[in-house]
C-alpha cells in the first residue's frame, strides 16, 4: 500500500464535511494499513508507519467526524486504543475471531483487510468488541500468564529427562511420578557416560531454575495483587470449595472488571463455556463447547470442578444430574464448571462468601 500525503487526506475529508467517518487499521508491527469509510460509500486507503503520536496527530483534526477507529487485537497489544481514547477519539477492538469471514477463500491482503473492518465498523456487525484493559491490570494479567508458560515449560523438562531415560534404557528411580526430592538425588547419582551425565544434569540445573523462578513469580503475584486492592476479592473466591490460590489469581487477572459483564451468558461465551447448538431440518439439536477465550483458565476452571464436586455434596448432587440426562461425563463437568464461572463471576463483583445456589 501507498503512503498517502497530508493534502491527500485533507481533500478526502472535506469533499463532504458533514458525512461521518469509520476507520479500519490492519496493525502490524512496523506497518499500519489504514481505511478511511465515509458515508456515501468512499474509501480511502493507505499505509502509515507504527508512530502512534504521528497517527494520532494526523485524526485528531477530524475526531468529532469519526464514529469508530476499528481494528483486531493482536500481539501488538492496546497501546493504540489508548491513545486514541485519551485524544477523543472512539475505539473498538475486536477479537479475531469474531470478525465474519467469507465462505469460500479469496484474496488476503492488509488493504483488503483494513477496508473490511472500516466497513463492518460502519455497518455494525461488530456486536461486541473487546474490554480494554488499563495498564496495571496488563501487567497484572501477564504476570499470571508468565506463570503459566513457567508451568509449560517445567512440563517440557520432565517429559525430556523421561524420554532421555527411555531412550537409553534407564529404569526411572521410584518416586519419579512425583518428583520427589530422593527421585532427584537418584537421578544425580546413576553410572552414566559423560556425554550422558553431563545432559541429565543440565537438564536438572534447568528444572530446578524453572521451579526456584516459579516460585519467585508466584509471591510476585501475590504481592502485585495486594497492591492493586483485590485481596478481598481473591480471599472471596478462595470461599469456594476446590478454588485455591491459582484459580482465583488466573479468574481475577483474566476477567479484570467483572462488572462489564451484563449476564451470566456473556461471561460463558467469553470463556468458551457456553454450548453451540447446531440443527437443521429434523435432525435432532446437538451442542459442543466452541474453543474461543483463554483455554488455559477453562481448563484450570474444569479442573477446579472436579475437585469441587468431591467436596461439596450439592456440587456432586448437579454433575450426577446432568450425567444422567446426558450420559457424558466430560458434557457433566463442562456444565459444572459453567455453574462454578458464574459463581465466581457473581462473588467477584459482590465480594461476598460462597454460598450454593441450585438451578
């Protein structure tokens, strides 16, 4: 895409002063791909350097025109929502998968897709767009996102040192399953070949630095949530049978305001949790769990009501029904881990103790 000049863009805005405006932004890292729409149908492309001051420079003579600065999050993260916000402008930000795609495949390209968010803006077939966090509750969300990876990754050391030993036909020391402290201190002490030895025990100092900086990050955590206020809201969630520490901590990093939530059905969309149900003709209706939110706190929240049904026979007495109308164990769980986020989703915003609601 070209770059276009400052004379360029004037001519275009005050061809018609008084039609409104919607602007597409396709951004990428270096780059922005930018689409002007205006009322009567015209549009107006062209490519800009990631200057977020220059960008913003360059819109605010027009803001009372423009109706919505659209564009997807990514990678490059909020800087720019921001920005725009704070000089006036309106913005949306919408998640990637829920911009509509064609059916069939046909070009791709930044123009094209900078144009199509400026349009679908102007149409409104955004519904929803994305809560724009502040900057401490970012910084707060990628401290308990970093944890996880830390997890993901001491994950990926165990299973190495494990197929390092299959590989050379090594039994594993007993008590290894755990990783206890004496599996450890047997893996250091096996007859081995340099080459060999030298391998296991870097693979060793590596897990143990993982684990010590796992750790590190986690009182991090705690300490960072204290600053921020949400203590009573972690304690509050802890009330729950079967949500520890890690689950309340990855709720409230991840569903930060949770009062932006109007209905229950909003937050279990968000999260991937409410069921999509598929039927046509006579067929009779069926439901699956569309994979879109953060899988990692869905998964930490079925892992939660796995333990919460253990410890809390009304908990239990709801998963035995829904496993008897649908015969699924994992349909059971899925449902009870929807309660458990509406649950927690309630208790965030009223910051009270956990009480069992049926139904």
């Amino acid at each position: 895409m070209k770059k276009i000049s400052s004379a360029s863009l004037i001519t275009f805005m005050n061809t018609c002063d008084d039609q409104k405006i919607w602007i597409g932004v396709d951004v990428h890292k270096k780059s922005w791909a930018v689409a002007l729409y205006r009322e009567d149908g015209e549009i107006l492309t062209f490519s800009t350097t990631s200057n977020l001051v220059s960008f913003v420079e360059q819109l605010t003579p027009w803001k009372d025109r423009l109706q919505k600065v659209v564009y997807e999050a990514g990678p490059c993260g909020f800087v720019l929502a921001p920005a725009l916000m704070a000089s006036g402008i309106k913005v949306g930000v919408v998640a990637p998968s829920r911009v509509p795609r064609p059916v069939s495949h046909g070009a791709k390209t930044d123009r094209l897709d900078c144009i199509k968010l400026a349009e679908y803006g102007a149409k409104g077939q955004f519904r929803r767009y994305v809560a724009i966090p502040s900057e401490s509750e970012e910084a707060l969300r990628s401290l308990e996102r970093h944890r996880f990876q830390l997890v993901d990754r001491l994950r990926q050391i165990k299973s190495r040192i494990k197929g390092l030993l299959l590989q050379f036909g090594i039994n594993e020391p007993q008590g290894l399953s755990h990783w206890s402290y004496s599996s450890i201190e047997q893996l250091l002490s096996l007859q081995l070949t340099d080459g060999l030895r030298e391998t296991l025990q870097s693979h060793l100092r590596e897990l143990e630095w993982i684990a010590n900086e796992k750790k590190q990050i986690e009182k991090q955590m705690k300490e960072s949530f204290q600053c921020a206020g949400l203590q009573k809201r972690l304690n509050s969630l802890q009330s729950i049978p079967g949500v520890g520490q890690i689950v309340a901590l990855a709720f409230t990093a991840e569903i930060y305001r949770p009062e932006r939530f109007q209905r229950a059905e909003e937050l279990t969309s968000f999260l991937g949790l409410a069921p999509i149900i598929v039927q046509s003709g006579l067929s009779k209706p069926r439901g699956y769990m569309r994979q879109v939110g953060q899988s990692r706190l869905r998964s930490l929240l079925v892992e939660a009501s796995w333990v919460w049904k253990q410890r809390d026979a009304k908990a239990a007495e709801f998963y035995r029904l829904i496993l008897g109308r649908t015969g699924c164990a994992s349909k059971a769980i899925c449902a009870l881990a929807r309660k458990l986020a509406v649950i927690m989703w309630r208790i965030a915003i009223e910051l009270r103790p956990f009480k069992f609601v049926s139904g």
